[in-house]
C-alpha cells in the first residue's frame, strides 16, 4: 500500500471513530481546516472496496461537507482540491450512490443561492469557482468536470446547480472580467446542453415549474440561440406532452423576460445583448 494511501485509510479510519462523530455529523466540518484529510480524500483507491452502508454514509457526508466548503473559500488551489475530492469519490461510487452524492453536494452548493450570495463573490473568488466547476479536475486517468458530472448525473438538484452555474457566469460577465474567459465558460456550459439535448425535453417536465423556468430564463440571458435552438429541435422530437410542456416554459419565459433577482445586490447596468 503506498504511502499516501496508508495516511488516506487512517484518516478515513479516524473519522469513523471519532468520538465526537455525532456532533461531526449533525455540523459540517471545514475539510479546507483539515488540509490533511481534503487531501487523502483525493488520493486515488483511497475509496476502494468502500461499499458497505458505512461508507455510504461517509461518501454522502463528506459531499454535504464539500459542497458547504464552496461557499467559504476562495482559494483557486482549494476549491479544485475540493473538486478533485468530489470527482474521486463519485468515481468510485456505484451508480445507486450517485444521486445521494449529488443532491447532498449540490443541495449545500446552491443553498446559498436562494441567498443572493452570488453578487457579494471577489471577482478572484468567482472565477475561481467557474473553473471548478467548468474545468475537468486534476486526476490522471478520469479528467471531468464537476459540471459534466452532475449534468450527467442522476442528482435531483441538477437545474438548480445550472442556475447556479449560468449566474456565475452571468457575473463574470457582467463584470467585465475577460471576455475570452467568459466565452470559454458560456460554450462549457452548452455544449453539454447541445450534447445532452435529446434529454432536455424530459428534463423540462419534472420538478418545479418555478425552477424549470428560472433554468430558461437564465440560459436564455447567456446564450438566446441555444433556446431558439432547442424549441426548433423538441419541435421535431418532442412527444406531445412534452411540447404542452415546452409551449407552457415559453409563454412564460417570454412573459417574464430575464430574470432579475440573483443580481439585484449587484450594481450592474442594463443587461447588453448575448455576446454568444
Ligand atoms: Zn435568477
């Protein structure tokens, strides 16, 4: 066993056996304060063989925790340690775990959200976020973004994670920070949406109306083509439901017009056309 993998079981060991496991589990620990431990998390094989119940419960844990520490840290280095983590973890996950994995990273992510946070972000802060998300992670053999993850993923949170990840970008924007960079995020974030578009109809039929349509309205700010685009493709493929569905979004989206609320903490001037 190699050395890191050694320090990466007895952490791991430790964890469990804390006497304080209780409180630790009812509080989220800040795994950036224990840099020794947010490291051994991404030592690759540090999960194998970690299937049973106990270390089910650990994996969604440690994800809550990963997904509360977003919203503390600004350190580019940490953040992608954190994503680094987050992919080996659910690498080494089966599929029936995902989704508890993913809701509870996500669930933590875009709680904050719902908090205007966003405007608040340090312009190194918020870039700093976008390439976690946006950019595949450092490991060797499965470089992924997180984005691609949970897009892909089975999570439940997954339109409230792109809302998250479209008004960061909006940000990025809006604040003029370089537009090169803001062009690399913006084609990120759709071409897994152009990748992915024969799910989208389905996609837009579950969950809440208010978050499928917050979804449009925030894609539609970025990138007003890709939406034009997705109407003309569920045109042709959609099932007759799912076009009730679509034809119910955009009447709405199309009343409502771009959304407003995740900035109204932020001077920003009037929204200028979609640079894409
Ligand atoms: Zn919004």
């Amino acid at each position: 066993m190699s050395p890191a993998r050694t320090r990466a079981a007895q952490l791991i060991r430790r964890i469990l056996c804390l006497p304080s496991l209780e409180k630790w589990w009812r509080t989220p620990p800040r795994l950036s304060t224990h840099g020794a431990l947010l490291h051994a998390l991404t030592v690759e094989k540090t999960w194998e063989h970690s299937t049973g119940d106990m270390y089910s419960s650990l994996k969604r844990k440690i994800c809550e925790c990963l997904g509360a520490e977003v919203k503390h840290l600004s350190d580019a280095d940490t953040l992608s340690t954190v994503a680094t983590a987050l992919c080996q973890i659910v690498l080494a996950s089966p599929t029936e775990q995902l989704q508890l994995c993913f809701d509870a990273f996500c669930y933590r992510v875009v709680k904050p959200h719902q908090e205007s946070w966003a405007p608040r972000l340090e312009d190194s802060a918020l870039c700093a976020r976008l390439d976690m998300f946006l950019h595949p992670n450092d490991l060797p053999r499965a470089r992924i973004s997180i984005w691609s993850l949970i897009w892909a993923g089975p999570g439940r949170h997954k339109l409230e994670f792109a809302i998250h990840v479209a008004v960061l970008i909006a940000l990025h924007k809006r604040r003029g920070l370089p537009v090169s960079d803001t062009q690399e995020y913006i084609d990120e974030f759709f071409r897994l949406l152009e990748e992915s578009i024969a799910e989208i109809p389905g996609v837009l039929c579950l969950g809440g109306l208010d978050i499928r349509i917050h979804f449009i309205r925030h894609c539609i700010e970025l990138r007003s083509a890709w939406w034009n685009h997705f109407l003309a493709y569920a045109e042709g493929n959609a099932d007759d439901r799912q076009k009730r569905w679509i034809e119910v979004l955009r009447e709405e989206v199309e009343r409502l017009g771009p959304c407003t609320k995740c900035y109204e903490e932020y001077p920003y001037t009037e929204l200028t056309p979609s640079i894409a």
